[in-house]
C-alpha cells in the first residue's frame, strides 16, 4: 500500500503517515502526525475489506462503540472515518514494540514479563468484556509491549471484518495463545510456560468455551499468588532498546515532516503466522497437555490493594503505595468475605425446585418483564404475554422486537402500574420507548427517541440506552453518549431522558460527565448518579427529578472503581436513604437521599483479615432491608441501622472449577438478584439460582441451569414466582417451591 491516501499522496484524513509498521485486523498500521505535530496510529483499511458491501456501516457501528471504552491497557480511539475513500481509524500513538516483532527479534519472554503479560491483557479484556464488548482478534500482532505495560490495539477495526462474531470465551483464548507465544515463540505446549502461569493460562486454552475463565477470574488467579513484585523494568534490555529506536525514529520522520519519503516495509514476521485457534486445539488434545481434565484453579474477588477509606465525604489519606506499572501487590484471602462481626453464616443447602410450569417456543427470548398476573417475553420476532400461572398466550403478539437484549449492562423492560415498558424496535422505526397496558396487551404509547440531539449537526453524539426505570409519573431512559469527535482523555458521558408515563411525552434530559450509572428508585423525586474519571476520586451524587434533572448534593469516593462501569446502576435505595460502596471498596455507606448527610455505615472484612470489595447492594420490596453481597456471602441488613440479621453462604465451585460466588459480587451484570414478598432470589457463579427465606436467610430451593449466560441468568420475578429464560424454553417456579 504505497499511496493509502485518497489523493495519492501520503496522508489519510487530516494525518501525515511517517511509516508503515505491521498489519493487524484486516488493515496496515501506519504512524502518523497531525499538522499541528502530535503523533497517532492510522490504520487504513484493506482494499477488499473496504469493498465488501456491509463493511463500512460495521466499520462506523464498531468505531461508535470503541470510542465508549478505556481501560489502562486498552488503546484509546482517537478518530476515524468509514465514509473516505479509503476508510481509516486513528487511535492515541503509544511509544512500544509489537510483541510479535519483540519474541521473533529478542526470544520468549521470562516469567515475570510473561506474567505482567498476561495481567495486563487480562485486565484490558475484563475492561472489553465489562462494557459487552468483545475484541476478537488478541494476537502477537494486535499487542504493543510499551515500558508501562502491555497494549491491546485494532479497537474498531475487528468488529467490522463481517467474520463470525466472537465472545468473551475466544479472548480469553487468544489471551492464553498470545501468553503461550510469548512464552515458546508459537509452539502449542503449555510446558513452555512457567509453573505460576501453567495451570491458569492452560485453563485459557481449553478445547470447551464454558471451561476457560474469565478476564476478572484470570487477574484474581495472579493476584492471589501473592508473588514478589517485579523490580525495574518488566522488559529485557534489548527489547527496550528496541522500543526506544523505533520510538526515536518515528520522533525524527514527525521532526523532517514525515510523510513525504518512501514507506518501509512491514516487519518481516507478518500477521497470520502465529498458531491458530484451531491448531492450537488440536496441538493441546494430544493428551500430555491437558491439566487433568480439570479447570484451572482460578477464582476472583475485589482489589486488596491498601487504599483510602473510611469516610463517605472522601476525607483521610489518599496515599497508595507505590508498585511497577502492570503488576498490583496484593495479599489473598483463603476464606469468603464476611462482616467483622455478627451471625454465622447459613451455607446455603435445599431441595431441587419444583416447576409451576414449563413451555417451549419457536425463537430465544432475549428479555423478560413480569407482574403477579402477565409474562412480557421479547424475541428478535415478537413480543408475547403469557399467563403467569398456567404459561399459556394469553393476548395477541406485537411486532416490537429488541436488537441487543439484555445483558450485563442493558435491561430494556420494566413494569410499574399495571403497565410494561420497552426499549424496542419494529420493522419501520428504530429507537422506540414503548408502554403496554398489562391488562390487555395493547400498545398504550409509543415515543420516538432521537438518537442524536435535534440540531447538533454531523458531530452529535449518539445516544446509546442502558436500561429503562419507572418511578411515580416518570418514566427514565438511561444511557451514555457515543462521542463522534473523542480523544483519548474523553471521560464517559452519560444521561438522563424523563417522559411523562401517561403518554410518553418527553419532559426533560440531562447529560454529562458526571453520570456513569443512575439508580431510579421506585418512589420519590431523587436519583443517585455514580460516575468515575481515571486518576481522579469517584462521585456518587443526587440528581433531582423534581428540578428536571438539577444536580443535588455529591460526595467523592477514593477508591471508585465499581464507578467506571456505564450501564446498570450499582446502588441502591431503601427507606429515604441511597446505599453505596465507598472507601476502598469495603463499607457500605447510607445516606439520606435528599440531603447526603451520613445515616450509618457498615464495614467488611475478610476472615484472615484481608479487605474485600463488596458487590451491588439490593433491597426488598418494602425497603425495610437491605441485602450486600460480598464474594461467597450475602449480608441481609437492616436498612433503619445498618444491623446484620443474617448472613446466607454459597460454597463448592462455579462453573469453570473457580470458588463460588454471588453474582451480585461481580457488580457487572444486571439484575443477578431480585426479591418477592418474604424471598430473596440471588444467581451464583455455579449457575445456580436460590430461593431464600428472607427471614431467616436459609434456603427454600434451588434451581440450576447449565445452559445460562455466562454473565448471570435471563430470569425476572412477578408476584410470587420466578420466571426463567434458557434456550427457546421458559420456566416458572413458585417463591415457595410449591
């Protein structure tokens, strides 16, 4: 590719190119300059590539949702184009070596650098995985060793290639393949790995999807060895010197007015020579590779790192200690989490669950809703209602249809008043919030949401919705804003979207920096938004409803980083007061939702006496308690006091052999926990689903389903039942089993 630029000359868009450095995900990958003198990576799409029919409108959907991510080891968008001559992508240029080039010039890696490695890219994928979103080409070629750490780039491109769609479970092993080259320069034995990487990234490589773990369990597993950190640099010296070379030649090209000379060629080792999936599979079956026909010992809880704690307005030190960049010092915890003081824990032991009724359909369900009397059930074709109690149609479908479903950061249904909500589409109009009279199944209204701003022009950010929430008269939208024009030090802006529940008119919009994730109580003018910026402390603060959106009081958090994530609010409320995670992520503050002023505070603790990060607090339906999960355990509290009334335990194993654990403790799924009347509902990394008393938090059941997600259930409770999703087959069970 001589000329990329549509001009013939050297330049795509508003950039210089200085010089071709690799191929990776389907384009080259130039360093460039702006006119002004400030350095990015361009890569310019693939001649083919840019003329397969669907390309382009890919190629912009998977740069819209790039552009809403960030993450420490992930390479930040910066610009791009999919509507040039030849589409192009920008991202943030960033001083470092393609570690294909660095293990084909300098040879494997030691194990330390193996395990700042595989840390970093594990991070940068739980980042990926925790915003729904999946990378699909990690490879030798798409990472850029730099002196802080290792780099995730293609942000963008791979999304956009037409080629079937990945999930989480294919990162995780061209996570495991890209650590086992740099481990053995591409040769698919795990024996060339280090003993403290072996069982783990082996774990990584397992023919089975369902058994590799995940980013958040493979950085956990690291942790928790509790290894020396790693002194000076992570990087062999030559390695680095090479990193400087390439760094100063791109320097000196950018000082002349690069661009204007002939191109170099791509490295010698060029993209595709690495092992591949499948060859990688069939390497590891031959027996003496895989680690006894068990999943790798990994397990995951919060960040144990010493931090600030303590106060809810923020206050006390703000000093960390200080450790080489990509490796966390950290001690681990051999036991779950559990309350510095209180009632033993109940392990939660109880009978299989008796089905109330059980149906099959024609297409997935994708989302569900529930009162005590209807089943809203969407599919990519329809919408149905079913009779709560017998699981038979009841009213004629609809042709609103949802495109993403629910997911870990999306629930696009809610049901208030005798009346179900839905972020839906039909086969004319996109973008709708709709609302169905639960009695008879027919349309009550239907809004047209802009996606952009009326009259913000071609650079209008695109609003992306989250989730829908109803409280009173109100109906909420909630959302963050896709920024068309973004740098890399662009924070996430989120908003707000209010409609009149009675007709759907819209009332008024909020948007900014400030919200990452609202909580929409069920009752009263008061909204908790929650957001964090990368250095700086996090922000749990009030919005009121009642002044259309106006900003109330706000108090900072030191540690945040439950924060960052956009989607799905992680607080709570019950009984006038906001419940959230503060200090290092250990105590549990609750504050009077319309002044902020202090309530009481809870904090927890690990049994050895490690700090533990606790998940997203839940309530019951009158509010009088509330419900935290922390790790393996889940703490029913009075709201009034903060008083433990019990503690309910999972034990055994999940589903890739890690401990057990609430999802609710994750903190990245949606509605992993819900509660009736006089029962507690709550999903484990087991896949199982409980049914607790929440009187005295034993068990009344459980019910476990293999074929779940792996982000948590598609379930949701009406009235007394529980109604589940797996497959084409819909569940009901009742609270008390019977």
């Amino acid at each position: 590719m001589d000329h990329p630029g549509a001009d013939g000359a050297h330049r795509i868009g508003p950039y210089a190119l200085l010089g071709r450095q690799r191929t990776v995900g389907g384009g080259e990958v130039f360093a460039a300059r702006t006119d002004e003198g400030r350095l990015v990576t361009v890569t310019v799409v693939g001649p083919e590539l840019a003329a397969d029919p669907g390309f382009r409108d890919r190629f912009r959907a998977a740069v819209e949702a790039a552009r809403t991510l960030s993450g420490a080891f992930l390479v930040p968008v910066v610009d791009a184009d999919a509507d040039a001559p030849v589409p192009w992508l920008a991202t943030e240029f960033t001083a470092g070596l393609p570690l294909r080039q660095a293990v084909d010039r300098h040879g494997p890696l030691s194990e330390p650098a193996l395990r700042v490695l595989a840390d970093g890219l594990a991070r940068a994928l739980a980042a990926l995985h925790a915003a729904g979103r999946v990378h699909g080409e990690v490879s030798p070629d798409s990472v850029l060793l730099t002196m802080d750490g290792p780099r995730i780039t293609a942000l963008g491109i791979v999304g956009a290639t037409g080629s079937p769609a990945p999930s989480p479970t294919d990162d995780m092993f061209d996570l495991g393949s890209t650590v086992l080259f740099a481990a053995s320069e591409g040769e698919p034995d795990t024996d060339a790995l280090p003993v403290s990487l072996r069982d783990v990234i082996g774990g990584c490589l397992y023919p089975d999807p369902p058994d590799r773990p995940t980013a958040e369990q493979l950085v956990d597993y690291l942790n928790r060895q509790n290894l020396p950190d790693l002194e000076g640099s992570w990087l062999p010296p030559a390695v680095t010197a090479d990193m400087a070379a390439a760094a100063a030649a791109v320097g000196s090209a950018s000082a002349e007015g690069g661009g204007r000379g002939p191109f170099p060629p791509p490295p010698v080792s060029a993209a595709g020579t690495g092992v591949s999936r499948r060859k990688l599979i069939i390497g590891l079956a031959g027996g003496a590779a895989i680690l006894g026909g068990s999943a790798a010992a990994v397990a995951f809880s919060g960040d144990s790192s010493p931090a600030p704690g303590g106060r809810a307005d923020g206050s006390g030190s703000t000093a960390r200690p200080t450790a080489p960049s990509g490796v966390r010092s950290t001690s681990a915890s051999s036991a779950s989490p559990s309350s510095t003081d209180g009632p033993e824990a109940i392990v939660l032991a109880g009978p299989d669950a008796a089905k109330a009724w059980s149906g099959a359909g024609k297409n997935a369900p994708k989302c569900l809703e529930a009162s005590d009397k209807v089943v809203m059930l969407v599919t990519d074709a329809a919408t149905s209602f079913l009779d709560a109690t017998t699981g038979k149609s009841v009213f004629s479908p609809l042709n609103t249809t949802v495109f993403l479903g629910t997911s870990s950061d999306r629930y696009p249904t809610a049901y208030a008043d005798g009346v179900f909500y839905l972020l839906c589409d039909t086969p004319s109009q996109t973008g709708l919030l709709a609302a169905f009279d639960a009695a008879s199944g027919k349309v009550k209204w239907a809004t047209v949401m802009a996606v952009v701003d009326p009259g913000g022009g071609s650079d209008a950010p695109m609003f992306i919705s989250h989730y829908v929430a109803v409280a009173g008269n109100t109906v909420y939208v909630c959302g963050t804003l896709s920024q068309r024009k973004y740098s890399a030090e662009s924070p996430t802006t989120g908003y707000i979207r209010a409609f009149n529940a009675a007709n759907g008119k819209r009332l008024w919009q909020v948007k900014g920096t400030d919200i990452n994730n609202v909580l929409v109580p069920p009752s009263g003018s008061h909204l908790l938004a929650t957001s964090a910026v990368v250095g700086k402390p996090g922000r749990v603060q009030m919005i009121d409803a009642g002044r259309k959106g106006a900003r109330g009081w706000n108090v900072s958090v030191p540690y945040a980083g439950s924060y960052f994530s956009s989607g799905w609010p992680l607080t709570c409320y019950a009984a006038g007061l906001f419940l959230f995670a503060g200090g290092n992520g250990e105590t549990l503050f609750a504050v009077d939702a319309a002044t902020g002023s202090e309530k009481w505070h809870q904090r927890f603790n690990a049994k050895n006496g490690d700090q533990v990060r606790i998940g997203t607090p839940f309530s019951s339906l009158d509010g009088a308690t509330v419900y935290v999960p922390v790790g393996s355990d889940l703490v029913a509290m009075a709201a009034a006091d903060g008083t433990i009334l019990w503690v309910a335990k999972v034990d055994g194993a999940s589903e890739i052999g890690t401990s057990n654990m609430f999802n609710a403790s994750v903190r990245f799924s949606g509605r992993s926990a819900q509660c009736s009347a006089d029962t507690v509902f709550a999903t484990d990394t087991a896949k199982t689903l409980w049914a607790i008393d929440a009187a005295t938090g034993r068990a009344r059941w459980k019910y476990r389903d293999p074929g779940q997600p792996d982000w948590g259930f598609l379930w949701t409770v009406g009235g007394d039942r529980v109604f589940i999703a797996s497959h084409l087959t819909m569940t009901a069970i009742a609270a008390h089993g019977r």
